[in-house]
C-alpha cells in the first residue's frame, strides 16, 4: 500500500513537472488534458485519477515551476549585494531567454495567469512572493519586508524584460535590451554602476 501512495504521488509530480514546461512552451490555453498527459508518458484517463480538472493542474504546475525557480536560483545565490547581482545576470541571460521550457514562469504566462481562476491566481501570489521575499533578503536582509516592492518592481521589470527579449526578431537588439535590463535591475536594487558596466 505504501509503494502505490509512494509511486502515485511520483506520477503526479511527473504530470505536474511536464505540464510546467509545456504551459511556457505552448500557452496554458494552448495545452489540452492529451498533450500534457502524452508529454507525462500516460494516458488521457490517468488525468482525473490525480486532478479535479485542468485548474487544478494549472494552480499546481504554477506553484511548482516558481518553487523550482526559488530552489535552483534564488536560495543558490550568495547572501547581499553579490546574491542581487548573481540573480540579475541569471534572469536576463541569453541563456535564459533561449530556454523557454525550463525558463521563468512569469515570463512566459502572466497573461494568462491574469485570466486564470482564483486558486491559480493564488498559487502564482504564494509561489512568486517565496522569490520576492528572497531577493528582498538580500537587498535589506536586517527588514526583508521593508525591500519586498522594490524587489517585485525589479522582478516585474526583469520578466517584462525577458518576454520582450525574447519576442525581437532582431538578435543583436534582443541581446543589448538584456544587457540594459541588466543595468536598469541594478540601478534600481542599488547595485553599483561599475558592476552594471561589465555584462556576461
């Protein structure tokens, strides 16, 4: 019995992983039940077996893809200063534009999170103020809740940023509107100009 709870909480978390790189991909409303379960190896009935319906899995994949960005990013970056600028040059890489799937969650679907129900809407408040509140951390570490609209303004601006990057056919453009957007993130979290000159 411990194995089927065990092996069916992994199945769902399997769903849920492929479903947040398929909504970056291709939209939330761009994804049907078929193909996130066929990109999850299952079959289409397997889908109510583990959610109540696809805003169920919308609300879920949300908050696990802005969980990961937290894990693999946030709580990675050095305390202070250098954390802010580590995160700032992750964000607006050209790495991370070119990868849409594994990219950020933001970037790719707060249009459609605007138009979602209300527990998705929720997971995406939750699962984004986890990343806020670690960049804020960082900018004011001894009052983190003092700093949390500057870093969501600077977090907004980065994913506005992003998707334009990434929406300019122009790749030359695209580049140097990152390595603005690296300048101006910097300017406005207070990080020192002679570091905002030398992009990676």
């Amino acid at each position: 019995m411990r194995y089927r709870k065990e092996h069916k909480q992994a199945t769902k978390q399997r769903i849920i992983e492929a479903a947040g790189r398929r909504f970056k991909r291709d939209g939330i409303d761009g994804s049907g039940i078929s193909a996130l379960m066929k990109d999850a190896g299952l079959t289409n009935g397997a889908f109510y077996t583990h959610f109540t319906s696809k805003d169920d899995l919308v609300a879920l994949a949300v908050a696990d893809q802005l969980q990961a960005q937290n894990a693999t990013i946030v709580t990675q970056a050095a305390p202070g200063r250098p954390g802010l600028e580590q995160i700032v040059r992750w964000y607006l890489s050209a790495r991370h534009r070119d990868s849409t799937d594994d990219g950020c969650p933001s970037a790719a679907l707060l249009d459609e999170i605007r138009r979602c129900a209300d527990p998705a809407k929720q997971a995406y408040t939750d699962g984004v103020l986890l990343v806020i509140d670690g960049i804020a951390a960082r900018l004011a570490p001894d009052d983190p809740r003092s700093a949390r609209t500057t870093a969501l303004s600077a977090y907004a601006m980065m994913a506005g940023t992003l998707q334009l990057s990434r929406a300019l056919a122009d790749r030359r453009l695209a580049d140097e509107l990152l390595e603005q957007g690296i300048r101006n993130a910097f300017t406005l979290l207070g990080i020192e100009h002679e570091h905002a000159t030398t992009v990676t």
